[in-house]
C-alpha cells in the first residue's frame, strides 16, 4: 500500500471506528464506577510504543524514551512499526522488542495487526505511547491492546476525543523533541540532561563489513562530503530543485578537489539519484553513487564520518544533527522550528516570510502540497545554488 491509500483508509474507516470506541470506553468508565475494581500496580510494566513513519521523529523521541527507561527500569518496552524503521531500533536501543506491520498490502496488514493485538493482549500491556501525530489506526491499537493508559496527541476536529487518556496537547511551534518529552509529563518524569547527551551510539559497531568504504570507493583516509538529493514519500515536494544540486556539486568538486563526494540514497529513492548521477558524467568519478548501495547501519556509518551532509529535510539531516555532523539543510513546505537540526555547526536555509510556506502540516495529514499541484515552488527555487555555495564555503572551508 503506498502512503496516500493508508491515509484515506486510516481517516474513512479510522474516525467511525474511533467514535464507536469512545462510546464503549464511556460505557465502560460508566461500569467501572459502580462496579469498581482494584487497579493492579506492577513494577514490572509493559509499555507499547508506536511510530509508522518518520525516522526523524523516532530519533527525536530517545530523551522521552530515556526517561521511561528510567521511571521503569523494569519495564518491558515494545515498538509497533513498519519495516522500513525496524533497524533504528537496534541502534538507538530504545527498545526490548519490535513488532513489525507489513505494509506490502491491504491483507499482510491486516495478517500482522490481528497477529499483534493477540500478542499486545497477552503481553498485558498497560501504557500506550501514541508518537503518530494525526492517525487514527494507532487510537484502535491503543484501545485493542489493552492499555488503560493511553497518551498520545490530541489534535481538535482530527482525533475524536474520549479515546486518549491522556491528550498531549500538539503545538507547531515547538520543536518536535520537545513536544515528544511532553508524553513524560503524565508519567511523572521530569527532563533530565542526561536525556539529550550523546542521544545516537556510534553505528559503526553494526557494520557488518569492515572493508565498507572499500567497497563503496570511498578513501578512508580523506574527507569525505555526501549530498542527499532526495525526499520520503511523505512529500517529494520537500526537494531542492535536481538542477540546483547538479549546480552545487560540480562546483564544490571543482572548488574542492581536495575531498570525495558522493550521492547517497536509499533503495527506493536509488532510481532518482542515478538519474542526477548520469548528468555528472562530465566530472568523471570524481562523484560517486551509493544510492542503494549500503545497508542502514552503514549508511549511517557514513553519515557519522562525513565532513558535511547537504541534503533536504528528510532521515539523513536527523540521523548527521545527532551525530553532530557539519550540515546544509534545505527547508520550505516544512519549517525547522518543529523538524530543524538540533547541532550548532549546521546551514539552513528557509525563509519565513513567503506567505505560503510553511505548506504542509500534521492537521490534514501533511496532504497540503503535492508536487504537481505546485506550479512555483518558490520556497525552495529562492535559494540559487551560487548563494548555497557562498554561505557553505564561508562556514565550513
């Protein structure tokens, strides 16, 4: 299933669903009323966790899932996601155990969402941590599961009321890592620094060839710049314009010829990133093309080694904020007030006075913008590559 289709499914079906929990959860407040029973206290918790889309955002929830950890040194942490986020798991050690949903199909969804709830239900799960931000299938998860503590984001008109616990209140003007520790506050967990230290371990440990950057082309012994080209498909229209990164890379390799350069990308995202590669034909092999070549870990290996990621906003600017790495970021249908770099050492550009932009936003399921319907995409096409190029030179060389 692509991403449009789980969006109509998740607000046609999702909302009538929600609504008809919330009279049963009323119902059954009701009962428990008068027919009370004793709450059951537990060191040993199990608390679900779920985030589908974003790897962003789950690197942005290691502080509140630090402070669990803490509250509940004895909890059992499961995270319910889909495949494509399964690996960052191992690497932030965030989690005891992951649920993977497919999302190959209407039926291996269903398949593994029956399958989980069995299991949620026999793993007597009693806290629900809801990171989506408009989903409504994750409200029914919640529900299903069993948890009698369900803490998510409560967006007015979007998610029926009644069915969260305990709704966070979403606000857009602060960054997403902070709105994350917000879900701590029911909990009784209290910010610590320690939270937001040295948040990703180095990746290097889960590379499974050490000969990698041999592989790859790469010289382990120069420096190294990556550009990421690309954008998920929770938006291509967060893309700097192909033409503008053709622009940039040949005169950074020109300017620098000092360092090694390389595109990256990921599988899915390889057909894109070739078709840039072909149009460098003119710069030899001085631009190599890794998109699809690396594993997760390796890619962020390669993140955590680079001199500079310049890249949209989109994973890999998360993954190279927290490891500190230098960065050029290009922002317009997204604002970095809620998803900007967290390091001191990056470049964004992003203007806040074009009246359209930001464009896209959780209240309709970030269906605002589509690249197609936006003839002048002027948030981004402002920033040429001859005023990029100045302000990365003056910064970083």
């Amino acid at each position: 299933m692509n991403i449009k289709t789980m969006r109509t499914i998740d607000e046609v079906a999702g909302k009538t669903i929600c609504r008809f929990f919330r009279v049963l959860l009323a119902a059954q407040s009701w009962l428990g009323r008068i027919f009370p029973k004793k709450a059951e206290q537990s060191e040993h918790q199990v608390i679900m966790v779920q985030k589908y889309f974003g790897m962003g955002s789950i690197l942005h929830s290691i502080p509140l899932m630090r402070g669990v950890r803490k509250k509940y040194p004895l909890a059992k942490i499961i995270f319910v996601t889909f495949k494509p986020l399964a690996p960052s798991f191992r690497l932030t050690n965030i989690a005891d155990e992951v649920i993977v949903l497919s999302s190959d199909s209407f039926i291996s969804f269903v398949t593994d969402f029956v399958k989980a709830v069995i299991y949620l239900r026999k793993q007597k799960v009693s806290i629900s941590l809801d990171l989506e931000f408009f989903s409504k299938f994750t409200m029914i998860m919640a529900v299903l599961s069993g948890a009698k503590m369900r803490i998510g984001f409560f967006l007015k008109h979007i998610r029926p009321r009644g069915v969260l616990t305990h709704p966070i209140f979403y606000n857009s003007y602060q960054h997403i890592q902070k709105m994350y520790c917000a879900f701590g506050t029911p909990l009784g967990i209290e910010q610590e620094e320690a939270f937001f230290s040295d948040m990703l371990p180095s990746s290097k440990k889960l590379v499974e060839d050490p000969q990698y950057l041999t592989r790859l082309g790469i010289d382990e012994g120069s420096p190294y710049i990556l550009i990421n080209p690309n954008a998920s498909e929770a938006s291509y229209a967060r893309r700097w314009p192909a033409d503008y990164f053709l622009r940039i890379i040949d005169q950074l390799v020109k300017t620098y010829p000092n360092y090694q350069f390389a595109l990256i990308g990921s599988p899915a995202e390889e057909h894109y990133v070739n078709s840039l590669h072909s149009k460098l034909a003119d710069l030899g092999d001085k631009v190599l093309n890794l998109a699809g070549k690396t594993t997760l870990y390796e890619l962020f290996a390669l993140m955590e080694e680079a001199y500079l990621l310049i890249t949209n906003d989109t994973g890999p600017m998360h993954i190279a904020s927290l490891y500190g790495t230098n960065l050029v970021v290009f922002f317009g249908p997204e604002t970095p007030k809620t998803y900007g770099p967290i390091n001191d050492n990056s470049l964004v550009f992003y203007d806040k006075d074009i009246y359209c932009s930001p464009c896209l936003n959780v209240y309709d399921a970030k269906n605002s913008v589509h690249p197609e319907d936006c003839n002048q995409p002027i948030c981004l096409e402002q920033f040429k590559p001859e005023e990029v190029f100045k302000a990365i030179s003056e910064k970083f060389f």
